[in-house]
C-alpha cells in the first residue's frame, strides 16, 4: 500500500512486447470510484428492499378500501371505520421511519382507486400523481405511530383524538390547492347522502365532517389496540359523542327560511356524436317543455362556437328563450377573437347575451397539461388535452330574470369548480340565492367518476345554505335542497329534462361556514405544527425519536 495521495504510473503493453508509461491513477481515485459503485449497488439494494416487504402492500391495498365509501358504491356507512386496518399498520411499524412509509404506499393507493378513472385522461401520470400525493399521507402514518405506539397511555390517546384528524384535515388542504390538482376525494365527500352528516358542513365545511369520520376512525382504533377496559369504553365513547355531533347539528339547525321559489329544467341531451348534434338534441327537449320555467340550465360544452361571432346559433338561442319565456344558460367551449379557448356560461334571453362567466379552475390534464414542454408527450398515449385551455379570472353573479321579472341571483360555476369550497362560499357571501353547476363528465361516462362528481353538489348545498343544482350533458343532473338532500335525478343513461322546484333562502342568508370560512384547516394546520413542535422538542432532550417499537411480527426486514 502507498501513503495516502500517491499514485502509481500504470503501463500499457506495445503489440512488441514493450511497455511504456501511459497515465497515473491515484489511490483517491479508486477509492471514489469503489465508493460511487457500491452507493449505486445500495441504491439498487435499497429500492429492491423498499418493494419486498409485503406489509406495505398491505398498506397499499388498506389506502384503497375507503374509496368503497365514495359513489358509485356509496358505502358512507363504511368510511367510519375504513381507515382503521390502515393505521393500525402504521401504528404497528417498528420505526417512525417505516410508519412514515406504510402511510405513504397507504396514501398511494387511495390516490390510485378514488382516480382510477383518470388512466384515459393521463394514462401512467396517474401512478406519479399517487406517488407524490400519497408522500402527504405519511406524516399521517407518524402521527399514529408517535401517539398510539406501545405503551398506550390516556394521555397519547387523547392526543391522538385530535392530532390525528388534523393532521389528516392539513393533508387534504394541501392537496386541494389548485396547483396540485385541486379537492378531489375528500373523505367528507363520503357523507353526501346523509344530511344529519352534512350538517357538520355548513358549521366548518367538508373540513369539519372529513376531521369526525377520521376521528371516529381513531377512536376505534384506540378501543382495538386497549388493554384497560376503561380506555376501551373512553375511547369508544369519544367516537359514538363524534358520531353524534352531525345529527344533533342538524336537529339544532333548521333549513333556512324560505325567501321565494323558482324552477328550474337542467337539460340532458345524452350522448351525441357531434356538437352540432347536441345543440339540436338540447334544442329539442327544451323547445317541448310542457311548462314555463324561471331558468333553463344545459350543460358544460354544450355549444362549440364563440357565440359572439356566430349569429346563427345565437338566433336559434334566443328563439328558444321566447318560446319558453324563460332565460337560458348554456355553456360554450371555443376559441375567442384573441385566439385562446376558454370554456364559458352565457345567459341567454330572446334579445339576446345578457352575461357571461369563463371558467377559472381548469382541470389538469383533461383541460390543460401543466408544464406542457415536459409532459406533452401525455397526448400521445392518453387522452390528455391537446391544446390548453384559457382560465378566467374573476367572479360574479349571474341574474337571470325569473317568470315575474324578478332577477335570480345565482352562482354559476363550471363542471370542476363545484369541487372547490372556497367558490360556492364566494358566490353565497355575494349573496346568490341558487348554486347552478354546469357539467360534462361524458370522457368518465362508464366510470365512478360522474356520480362523485354530482355527489360535490350536496355538500356544497349543506355548506351554503343554498339548493345545488348541477345540469351534465350525459350525467348526472342532479338537484339538492338547502340542506344537502336531494331533490331529483337523472343518471348516466338518461336523455330529457330534470325540472325541479327549489326553495331559496334570502340573499342575505348566511351558514356558519359561509361567516368563518376555513378556519377549520387552518385551526388543524396549527394543531398539526404544535405537535410537531413537542416531538422534535422531546426527540432533543430525550430518547431518539426513532427508537424501534416493541417487536411485531409484521415487521419488516432490517435491510433497506
């Protein structure tokens, strides 16, 4: 062996035999050059050991079961205890490290059943999508892990109680900002048809009923893992106390006061082969309406020209406005004058374009490609959007005039949008009587995705205070009372007009949630970073935070 830094000339043999000096390696070298290939041979190793282990499958398939909650299958009774066998594997993880882990492959795989139905749309992106979301879950599997871990205390427990559903509320919030895709799939969404439920909702929005079904989740888990009957009965009574906070909500407060009514015909021209085709099917059924409505509402996409620049079937719009007597909305998807396309509601009456709304919150993918440059290659294997969409960028009420010559506010908001809390709350504190969501979700059309998406409309009916009404072009149109219960419906394979009879509360009306907005997630965000504080402040001035639990046998391997 040299001293440390020497090197030693190598030779290269000549074809006649002689050797000469050609270059001189360095024993640095060779140790950063051993060193780069075994980190490469442990990187290798590493992601073969993260996908041996066959209890974060597990994980994986648990993140999937709460989607049985969601519609289609519409198991709301389910999603009371469908997060338990997944963070009980989170709680049984040896390490924070592998807590953090299981509760990441958990998040995945609820990302990837509750979206399924986006593979047409972004074909593999989804996995990636299920990757980086479910990452956000992970700080959900090391709040369990932290607080229920052997030895179970009361004082963990209770903790639990709290810090847990926040913790699940922050990621939820996270995910629902817009640049990340926006609130799909959220776990309050999963009491759409129970109003008792929903009440919780116009208290502190989907937040709030989200937080008590992870709540009572929790609870049950605790009651599992005690082993003191008297914990066992706190804990089972802190989630029947969780469970019936919504109902006695409800019970405490009534539907609003009823300020006037109107009608409303949500038109479902069906499948169609092209969009001049769909103007005519739309066209029809509203020209044959038996009875005079306030409002007429079609569905996203309904026509595919500028109307500012297509006097034809302008005329026929405002022709059918006067044979009905009734305004019309319709939806227009085109390219305007500056060349951008944008998606937008026009109010029609028979003299002609009395409004206009262009949507703001477009969807990814299906609307436009984020970062195009990088993932344009999307539109070769998926349906992803050719071209993107123009966004909006302001809202304001729409005020059709009903059959008294009396103007309606309305809210009008845009397929997608309905997912959104922070819109319908907006259109409410401007003092809209009537929530109206046009929809297209014909790309979905034999999937789950149409019923959650008609299912947004109750919640955001319960959280308003205001009827939902929501027209899709294929399914589902669907209507809400001011309490989330719904009125009316035409599914998937329906063709007509849904005419529905609405009670609308005064403009000035005003829920709980609609007076203090998200101050739940918020509230949650702060739990959250508090008990974050105290474990890092107790990881310092004690035991490793990462100390292994007591052994357990679905421990994984220590390799890694």
């Amino acid at each position: 062996m040299s001293p440390k830094g020497h090197s030693y000339p190598t030779r290269r043999m000549s074809p006649k035999g002689h050797s000469h000096p050609t270059r001189h390696v360095s024993t640095d070298s060779v140790r950063v050059m051993v060193r780069c290939g075994s980190e490469a041979d442990n990187q290798r190793m590493s992601l073969r050991a993260a996908l041996a282990h066959p209890v974060r499958y597990g994980s994986l398939g648990a993140g999937m079961l709460p989607v049985l909650a969601f519609p289609a299958p519409d198991q709301e009774w389910f999603a009371w205890i469908a997060l338990v066998p997944g963070l009980l594997l989170m709680q049984r993880a040896p390490r924070a490290r592998e807590a953090v882990v299981r509760g990441w492959w958990f998040g995945a795989g609820f990302v990837l059943a509750a979206m399924y139905w986006l593979i047409p749309s972004i074909g593999p992106g989804l996995l990636l999508i299920a990757v980086l979301f479910g990452a956000l879950q992970g700080a959900v599997g090391l709040a369990v892990w932290c607080l229920l871990r052997p030895p179970l205390t009361v004082r963990r427990s209770l903790a639990a109680l709290l810090v847990v559903p926040s913790v699940w509320v922050v990621t939820e919030f996270a995910r629902s900002w817009q640049a990340l895709g926006g609130p799909w799939a959220l776990l309050g969404a999963t009491q759409w048809r129970r109003p008792t439920q929903l009440a919780l909702a116009s208290l502190g929005g989907i937040w709030l009923v989200s937080a008590a079904v992870v709540a009572v989740n929790t609870a049950v888990l605790i009651a599992l893992l005690a082993d003191r009957t008297v914990l066992r009965a706190g804990a089972l009574a802190a989630g029947v106390l969780v469970l019936a906070a919504g109902p006695v909500a409800f019970a405490l407060n009534p539907a609003p006061v009823t300020a006037r009514t109107a009608t409303v015909v949500l038109v479902q021209p069906g499948q169609t082969l092209d969009g001049t085709v769909r103007l005519d099917a739309a066209g029809a059924i509203t020209r044959d309406l038996a009875d005079r409505p306030d409002l007429v509402v079609w569905g996203e996409s309904s026509i595919t020209s500028d109307l500012s620049r297509d006097p034809v079937t302008l005329a026929q719009l405002r022709a059918l406005s006067a044979v009905t007597g009734s305004d019309l909305l319709v939806n227009e998807d085109a390219r305007k004058t500056d060349g951008h396309i944008s998606k937008d509601a026009v109010l029609i009456d028979q003299n002609g374009i009395q409004d206009r709304y262009a949507k703001m919150r477009l969807v990814p993918f299906g609307e436009y490609i984020p970062f195009r440059g990088g993932l344009g290659w999307l539109t070769k294997i998926s349906r992803a959007a050719d071209q993107n969409r123009t966004p909006g960028h302001s809202f304001h009420l729409f005020r059709p005039v009903d059959r008294s010559g009396t103007p309606l506010p309305a809210g009008v908001l845009i397929c997608f949008e309905s997912a959104f809390p922070d819109l319908s709350r907006t259109a409410a504190l401007q003092g809209a009587q009537l929530l109206i969501y046009q929809s297209a979700t014909s790309t979905f059309q034999d999937t789950w995705a149409p019923a959650q998406h008609a299912a947004l409309a109750a919640v955001r009916a319960a959280e308003t205070g205001r009827p939902a009404v929501q027209a899709a072009l294929t399914g589902d149109s669907v209507a809400f009372d001011a309490q989330g219960r719904q009125l009316a419906r035409m599914g998937t394979g329906g063709r007509g007009a849904l005419t529905v009879h609405l009670a609308l509360p005064a403009a000035t009306y005003r829920t709980w949630y609609d007076r203090v907005g998200d101050v739940v997630p918020w509230t949650a965000l702060a739990v959250t970073a508090a008990a974050a504080a105290t474990g890092l402040y107790r990881a310092r001035t004690g035991p490793g935070a990462d100390r292994p639990a007591p052994e357990s046998e679905d421990a994984p391997s220590p390799a890694r």
